[in-house]
C-alpha cells in the first residue's frame, strides 16, 4: 500500500532533523535553520504529489489539492488537515510532525482509492505552534486569526535577545506583512488536526484512535521578581535580597493551589541575572503555565500565586489566555460515528485547531495512542501500527467529508 511506505518513509526522513545528541529529544525553533530544513521538506514532499505550496503572510504553509478559491466563491470551501513541524525544547518526534505526515499519507490513501473530492483537500504546516522561542503558542494560527497582534508578535524576543521580525527577516520572511488574513481563513470549510495524544486515556479505555471533544481554558504567565546582586560568599544570609527565593515561593504555591483548585500548574521557565554561580540574583523572571476543565479553578490558581509573587515584589503579567474551546460538535459526532463510535476525549494541550474552532471555523481532532502517555519529551511515542491506523481514520473521514457535491460541511 502505498500511503504506508510513503508514510515510513517520510517519517524516516524526518526523524533526524533538529535531533540532539545529548537527550534524543527535538530542538526545532521557528524560523531556524531547523525550520527551515523543515519546510523544504515540506514543500518537496507536496511537489512530490503534484501540489503547489503556497505560504500565507504569516508563513504558514498550504497545499492544495483542487482550486481553493474557485470552491470558495461557488460557497464551497475546502476540508483542510495537517499540523506542525516545530518542537518544544528537547521535545519528542511524534508532537505535530505526525500529523503533517499522516496528512500527506492520507492524501496518497485517497488517490489510491481512486477518490475524487467533491471540495478541494487542503495540508497545513503552521509555523510556530509549540511558541518555544518567542513565548506565544500557535503563533502562526493566532496571527492568522487577529488573535495576536502583529505588532505584538514582531516584538516578541527570545532567549538571544533577537525579536521575531528580525528572526523572519533572517529566514527570509518579510515580517511586515504579519496580520489577520481573511483570503486564507476563507478558503477552509473544515479542519481536521491528527495529533498523537499527549495523555493517557486511550491507553487506559483500549483504544488506538480517538476524536477529541475540547480543549481545557489555558494561559501562560510572566512572573517578575526583583533582587540585589551581591557575592555569594561574603553576604549575609540577613543581607541578602535573593530573585531566587521568590521563585521558589511561586514555584511551591502554583502547586500547593493547583491541587487545591484541581488544575495542573507548571513553572517550566526561569531566567536569571545576573545568572553566575557565585552570583546572587538581581532579577528572576519565571513562567507560569496553569490548565483546567474548570476556568474558574485556572484564574483562582492564578490569583493565589499572584498574591505570593507580590509578598517579594513580583510583578505578574498575562501573557496568552484560551478560554475553553469546543470543536464544533455535529463534525465531532461525525467523525466519532463514522469510525466506529472510537471514544471522545478533551485535551489540556492548545492546538491550531483550537484557535481555528475560536475564530468560526468548524474544527476537530483525531488522536493517536500513546503508550508512554508522555508528551514535550523524548519519551513521547506511538507504535507504527497505531500511526498507520490514524492514517486509515483521516482518509476516512476526509473521503466522508469529500465525497457528496450536495453536503454542506459538516
């Protein structure tokens, strides 16, 4: 079958991109060299089947098969699937790039079928979706949306101190053209995101594919903490004004409240400075990532370590919020029924496609079984087997959404 062997081999080809050494894990920042290596691939893989790639003003990247425009203006917008390619720090291999993958597989399954989409099939790879180097996640679906402004984003700096439009820049991306771009938003129909899970429920119910159901309200913090540099060895521990033990504070509360509120809470980030060894610190700045059901639970855990970071003069700054995101039910209940009635799950991890369903577009998810349950780690994993059956389920349900002239998806 050739969806399969296109699909080892693809993934083959990507397993060593951006691949560290030192922990096996994933280092693929937006606009790097790694990203760029990514995007090529992408695009010779899409000229591989006849497709032409067309990058938005964002640097999204699109593939069409069939005119996306002509359907649009006949009022028949077309069905879109695909992901991303970028990682989180020392990330693992199956987060975002299995559904890139699984995309092009799927569009090999339906020609193989002989399958004649009656609205045009569209493969995304979003740029910067983990927001790993500059702070904001699905960057590239949020500017795409309004969502994040572009002033905004071609200010944000990374860790090197290089703000995102001269990253562009570099890579050859003209940031000046960043912003909310309704031709693109209007050419999708429907949108299908195949994702590996990044939990354990369908290891716990049996199950090697899922359809997601929503995704958990979300936000990341920027918590601000003051010190005095002095030396580590000749100031008294009664003299000190250490950055350090405000983080550690806030560290220990975001937990203490999490487990009070029934949240996950994570400070996951931390910058010091002066950052020496036998430096006390003048200045902390640590992140704060807080997720639950309940929205509630998210802001009453984020007031009680707001309350702790202001006890060392801390200041908090918001900087993302996703409310709660429910994909649009009537295509979750299609999807879910027509392969089977495979079990309906909610994530606490934010996709495109949750930014997608935000602004309009009717959106779903398909995901893949993890054994480890792990996720933003080397451990992430999903058997072939279950990849290959994720493949099977997203040429099913795109041939369903495909395949009746009359049907007004979803």
């Amino acid at each position: 079958m050739r969806s399969v062997a296109e699909f080892t081999r693809m993934w083959a080809d990507l397993a060593p991109v951006g691949r560290t050494a030192s922990s096996g894990g994933y280092r693929r920042f937006a606009w790097t060299r790694e990203d760029h290596d990514l995007r090529e691939w992408f695009a010779a893989e899409c000229a591989r089947r006849g497709l032409d790639v067309v990058t938005d003003r964002v640097g999204n990247q699109w593939a069409w098969w069939g005119d996306p425009d002509a359907a649009r203006h006949a009022g028949r917008p077309g069905v879109v699937t695909g992901s991303h390619l970028d990682s989180v720090p020392d990330g693992g291999a199956f987060d975002g790039p299995l559904g890139v993958v699984s995309a092009l597989a799927a569009l090999d399954g339906l020609r193989a079928r002989g399958h004649e989409p009656s609205r045009p099939i569209g493969i995304v790879n979003f740029v910067d979706e983990e927001g790993a180097r500059f702070g904001v996640a699905c960057a590239g679906s949020r500017i795409l949306t309004g969502v994040l402004d572009p002033d905004r984003a071609r200010g944000l700096i990374d860790d090197e101190g290089r703000t995102m439009a001269s990253a562009m820049t570099v890579a050859g991306h003209d940031p000046a053209h960043l912003g909310r771009d309704d031709e693109v938003l209007a050419r999708i129909g429907a949108f299908i995101e195949l994702h590996v899970e990044q939990g354990r429920h369908l290891v716990d119910v049996g199950a090697a594919i899922g359809v997601g159901s929503d995704i958990w309200p979300h936000g990341r913090w920027r918590i601000d903490l003051p010190g005095e540099a002095n030396h580590a060895g000749t100031t008294a521990l009664e003299d000190r004004l250490d950055a350090m033990l405000g983080v550690a504070a806030v560290t220990i509360a975001a937990r203490r409240a999490a487990q009070e509120h029934g949240c996950v809470s994570t400070v996951g980030k931390v910058q010091l400075t002066p950052n020496g060894v036998n430096a006390i610190p003048s200045h902390a700045a640590a992140w704060l990532d807080v997720r639950s059901a309940d929205a509630g639970a998210v802001r009453t855990t984020v007031a009680e370590v707001t309350e702790v970071a202001e006890e060392f003069g801390g200041r908090v700054r918001e900087e993302s919020w996703t409310p709660t995101t429910a994909f649009h039910p009537v295509l979750v209940e299609r999807l879910a029924a027509g392969l089977g009635g495979v079990p309906v799950l909610g994530t606490g991890a934010g996709h495109d496609a949750g930014i997608l369903a935000t602004h309009g577009i009717p959106a779903a998810m398909l995901f893949v079984r993890n054994p480890t349950g792990v996720s933003h780690s080397p451990e992430e994993f999903a058997e072939e087997a279950d990849c290959l059956l994720g493949v099977g389920a997203l040429v099913a349900v795109l041939a369903d959404l495909t395949s009746d002239p009359t049907d007004e998806t979803p």
